[in-house]
C-alpha cells in the first residue's frame, strides 16, 4: 500500500502486513512502528506553535525595553 515518505515526501509503500515501510526514491527503509514515531517526532505544527510563542515573548521584552526610556 501506498504511503507519503516522511524523508523525501515521496511515494513510499507500506508492506501487506504492516511490518516494514520502504521508499525507493531515497532508501529509506523502516518498521511501521519507526514510521509512525518519525512522522510524529517530524510534525513541524508543535515547532510552528513554539516558533511563534518565542516571537511574541521578544516583542513583549522590546516593548517593555521602550517603557524605560
Ligand atoms: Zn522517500
């Protein structure tokens, strides 16, 4: 069965009994178990949200810098 590659956002397939995910595009070769630990260790929505708390917090530290003056 067919399956979006983690690595290379390709077309990887998943083996008939769930045991082993292969790409042929970037060689990747992988346990279903390794796959699903990769997908979610890689999922860019938590950094996103991180990403944008730390932004927020410096603008709140710039702002309270301006109050000194
Ligand atoms: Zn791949």
């Amino acid at each position: 069965m067919k399956i979006k590659c983690p690595k290379c956002k390709g077309n990887a397939d998943l083996a008939q009994d769930f045991s082993l995910v292969t790409c042929q595009d970037c060689k990747l070769e992988m346990s279903y178990g390794e796959y699903v630990k990769y997908v979610a260790h890689n999922d860019v929505t938590y950094s996103d949200i991180l990403g944008d708390y730390a932004g927020s917090t410096e603008g709140q530290t710039a702002g309270s810098l301006d109050e000194w003056d």
